[in-house]
C-alpha cells in the first residue's frame, strides 16, 4: 500500500514542474499543480451550488477520484497545447489513456485495486454531471489565470483569439448555475479570486527550493492524501467528502495573514493570536463571499464552527459540533459529518516533509531544508492514525528519492 501512495503522490507532484502558458508572457509562475488545486476548489462551488439550488444528487466520490486522476494525467502528458490536447483525446483516446495507465497504473494498484479499476474506467466515460462540472472547473482555472496574462499581453499577436476561444467554451457551461455568476464576476467569482490569490504564496520563504511549490498546490496534496487514506480507513461518502475539501481549504484563512512559518506559530501567545485573528477575518471577508446556505458548511470545514481547529477530529452530533479523539465504527455515518482532522494534520506535515526532501534530492540545500526533513521526518516516523503509519510512508518516499 505505502509503497503506491508515494508513487502516486510524487507523481502529483510533477505537476509542480510544469509551467502552464509557455508560449504566452506571464506576469507571474503558473504551474500545473497550482491549476489543479485551483480546479479543485470551483468544482466545490460549481457541485454544491448545483446540489443547494437546483436540488441535484452528486456522486462526491466519482468527482473527487475524477479530480486526481485528472491531475495524474496532467502530469504524465505534461504541458501539451490546449487545442492539441483534446485532439489527441478525441482521436487517440484509447492509445493516450493506455499510456496514461502504463505510466502510473502500478502504482495505484499497489495501493488500491478497486481504485485502479475506477482509474481505468474513468477516462472510458464521457457523460454525467459530475464530470461536466469538473471540465467547467478546469475552464475556469484557466480563465482566471488568462485574465492576468491578458493583462500583460494584450498587444500579443493571437491573444484575441485565445481570449474569445476560452470565453465560448465557458457559455457552454452556463446551465451550471455556479458558472455563469463566476463568469459575470458576480461574489462567487470573488470567492474563487480569494482562492487563486493563494497561488501568489510562496511556500518556505526563507529557503530556495526545487520544484517550488505555492500555499494552494500544497493544499492540493494534502486533499488528495487525505481523500486517499481515507478510503483506507473504510470512511463513508459524506467523511471523504469532508476529508477532502478540509485538506484542500485546511490553509485558505492564510489569504488574510500570509504563511506564518512553523517556528512563529509555535511560540507562545503567537498561535492563539494567529487563530483568532483568521477567525474574524474568516467571518468578515471570506464567508460572505458564499451564498448563505453553505457558510456553516464551510465554517465547519475551515474548523471555525467550534472552538476547535481544522486539525481536530469532530462530528456533528444532533447539530452541536463534538470533538472526539477518533472517529469511531458507530461514527462513520454520512448523517454524522465525520472529520478526520488528525489524519489531516498527519498529511500536512508529510506533504511538507516531502517539499524540504524533494529540494534535497534536487541538490538544493540549505539548513532550513536539512532542519526541516529531520525533524519532521522523525515527528512523522512516531505518528500513526488509526492504522494509518506515516513512518512507513516516510520510509517509501525517501526509498523512491534515493539517498538525500
């Protein structure tokens, strides 16, 4: 199992290689992983908008896995042009996906069968709204990062072009409620606006590092560890649902304080300040973005909804959030909103960990970077969760990168 996982997640990434718009100026890095987690969080919006104004059932699960394997094809084919991309998917899909699965399929089925089964089949189906609502996420990604190149490239020969090519695909999605109010730059739009300013955030700032990697691409990972272990844990829908979108979100209050490195926050005083100020900025600036029927929702995932934090198991029992020390078997029930915010955390810190080893492995050192892999690695080679080790993932990340 462990020894698929970290295949799988430094396959993902890759995507931190990958710059998107080479042939395009760019006023800043836009790479594929910060694309993928940006898709990610419209996907949210687009499918809970449709499922609390229209009424419509989603299957969570399929869109999620849909998310990651996605992102795993991404950084398999890397940065094919756009209108060569769907080409090739529409005239050579059966020889593209084979490739795809040639590259990556051992891995996922080291760690899951049936989820290499899912793996296979997803790129087989073209229908659902589930999948609609992902391929308008990816669009959208794209629109706002071409608004920002449009910016500095207005007088680009071929830019009008790329400009109205965007703009149709989109109004072909407007029947997804979601798209049209981010599309007229409605609050929704400022919402997934807040989300992509995360992109802007430099991770470990004090440290050069190879590939660098944004606040919300290491988001990305920790939501796609997170879902993934879950489904080890035999976590119902609604619990992976929650894992996911916790891992995702778990660092979006940093838009309002920027990324506090780990040594502040642990000061004393610091963190406590830190967490009430996020709060306030959480309630004031972020909330109101969203239309009033998924605000306790998303409170609840941020962890503001009690007195806790995203990191902290919890369920909602007879609606009061519980803090609980695991989510036990009579627990992981969809009418519970299970949260595994330790698993989560343990995530977090193996992401990180990968980032500092990864850098390492690069031949970018620096005592930040050696600090950091040495004594997260040792943090993470003592911690367990429910059955979960995270040494022994420890242990199979630094087998793939070799000696670092």
């Amino acid at each position: 199992m462990y020894s698929g996982l970290s295949g799988i997640i430094l396959k993902l990434y890759d995507l931190a290689y990958i710059e998107r718009w080479n042939d395009h100026p760019k006023p800043f890095n836009i790479t594929e992983l910060d694309k993928q987690a940006h898709k990610a969080a419209i996907a949210y919006v687009i499918g809970r908008f449709e499922e609390g104004l229209r009424d419509k059932e989603l299957n969570w699960s399929y869109l999620i896995e849909g998310l990651i394997f996605e992102a795993i094809q991404r950084a398999i084919l890397t940065d094919i042009k756009p209108q060569v991309f769907h080409r090739l998917l529409k005239e050579r899909s059966k020889e593209i996906n084979e490739f795809v699965a040639d590259k990556v399929g051992n891995h996922i089925k080291n760690f899951d069968q049936e989820l290499h089964s899912r793996f296979l089949s997803y790129f087989q189906d073209f229908n659902g709204l589930e999948k609609r609502i992902i391929k308008a996420s990816h669009f959208l990604a794209t629109y706002w990062e071409f608004q920002m190149i449009y910016s500095v490239g207005i007088r680009f020969y071929g830019i009008e072009r790329v400009k109205e090519e965007i703009e149709d695909t989109i109004e072909d999605f407007f029947d997804l409620v979601a798209v049209e109010r981010i599309y007229l730059h409605k609050k929704t739009y400022n919402f997934i606006d807040l989300v992509g300013q995360l992109r802007f955030q430099k991770r470990w700032i004090l440290s050069p590092r190879i590939p660098l990697t944004t606040v919300l691409g290491h988001m990305f990972i920790v939501a796609a560890l997170s879902y993934l272990l879950s489904l080890k844990l035999g976590a119902c829908q609604r619990r992976r649902f929650l894992n996911f979108f916790t891992g995702l979100f778990h660092d979006l209050p940093e838009v309002t304080t920027r990324d506090v490195i780990a040594p502040v926050k642990r000061e004393a005083g610091i963190s406590d300040i830190l967490k009430d100020y996020e709060r306030e900025q959480v309630e004031r600036v972020i909330l109101p973005l969203l239309p009033e029927f998924l605000r306790e929702e998303f409170s609840y995932i941020l962890g503001f909804l009690d007195k806790g934090d995203e990191f902290s198991n919890r369920i909602i029992d007879k609606g009061v959030v519980r803090e609980v020390s695991s989510i036990t078997e009579s627990m992981n029930r969809d009418e519970l909103y299970p949260i595994d915010g330790k698993l989560i955390k343990g995530c977090d810190n193996l992401g990180a960990y990968i980032e500092a080893a990864l850098s390492l492995y690069h031949g970018v050192r620096s005592r930040h970077l050696k600090s950091a892999v040495e004594s997260i690695g040792s943090r993470l080679k003592k911690e367990s969760y429910e059955g979960i080790d995270f040494g022994n993932l420890v242990i199979q990340i630094d087998k793939e990168l070799g000696e670092i």
